[in-house]
C-alpha cells in the first residue's frame, strides 16, 4: 500500500485529537509551553513512586525496610502514646508493637539492626509522669491474698 493511502487513512483516536485542537481544548491547559518536570534530572527508576508520594502528601516511612520501621515506631512510642485515655490502651499499642518486633526478630529481613522488644512498664511509667494529676486514674490496689503453703493444704490445715 502507497504513503498516500496511509496519509488519507485517520484512526479513531487521531480524529478525536484533531477535533479537540479544532474546537482549542488544548490551548488554555497549565504548563502550556513549559519543559515539562523532572527532565533535565538523573535516570531514577523510581521517580514515579518520588512523584506520588510527594503529590499525595504521604510519609515515606513506607518505604524503609522493616527494622528501620520499626526502630522509628519505638522512637516515636512516647508521643504516639501521650493522648491516649487509659493505661489500657497505652499497654495495648506496645503490646502490639512488641508482638511485630518479635515476628520481625523470628525471621529478619532487610538490614540487620538492633532491635529488641520495648518494656511496657517502662512506657507506662512515663506515659503517667507525662500526663497531668487529674487525668491519671490511681491504680488499682493489689489484693493481698495469704498463700497457704502446700503441705497445709493438703493436710487440711488453713
């Protein structure tokens, strides 16, 4: 087939464009007649994944290996902890915490960094100190029971 049959011939799709600039729905578009960005920068592969995470606003914490994630979290546990209500919760978020420590020390990957299980008492500890006098519940008093030794109990003795 001849050039000339090829150049008579119109897709679908290059019609649509060619009415689309007749009717001048591409003249008023933002950055008309600018390079476009990013450009003139080095190769990088992942500058699709740069472009979303800055266009969404999200944290690039996503990004990092496991431990590294981890190790910020245990950074960040006093401040994650500070408005929580009840020392229930607090002891609930390093719980789980501490459990994802765990799985990621029973079968590591990424970069090898010390991690280790954070103390709740500890975290519990400054959670209270952290919040005002009115705020923190007293805590609940420990019964204390008299433990009968063994050989009372089975002679029958209390």
């Amino acid at each position: 087939m001849s050039d000339a049959y090829w150049q008579r011939y119109e897709s679908v799709i290059d019609q649509q464009v060619r009415k689309a600039q007749e009717r001048g729905d591409f003249d008023d578009l933002p950055g008309k007649g600018k390079p476009l960005p990013g450009l003139d920068g080095p190769d990088d592969e992942m500058w699709w994944v740069k472009g979303y995470i800055r266009r969404e606003g999200l944290s690039t914490d996503a990004l990092l290996p496991t431990p590294l994630q981890l190790r910020k979290e245990i950074e960040r546990l006093p401040e994650t902890v500070r408005d929580l209500r009840s020392e229930r919760e607090v002891r609930d978020v390093v719980a789980d915490l501490n459990r994802r420590v765990v799985d990621w020390l029973r079968a590591p990957s990424g970069p090898p960094v010390p991690i280790g299980p954070v103390n709740v008492e500890n975290v519990v500890a400054r959670w209270r100190a952290d919040r005002p006098a009115a705020d923190v519940p007293a805590p609940a008093p420990v019964e204390e029971r008299v433990r009968t030794p063994w050989w009372r109990r089975l002679l029958g003795r209390t």
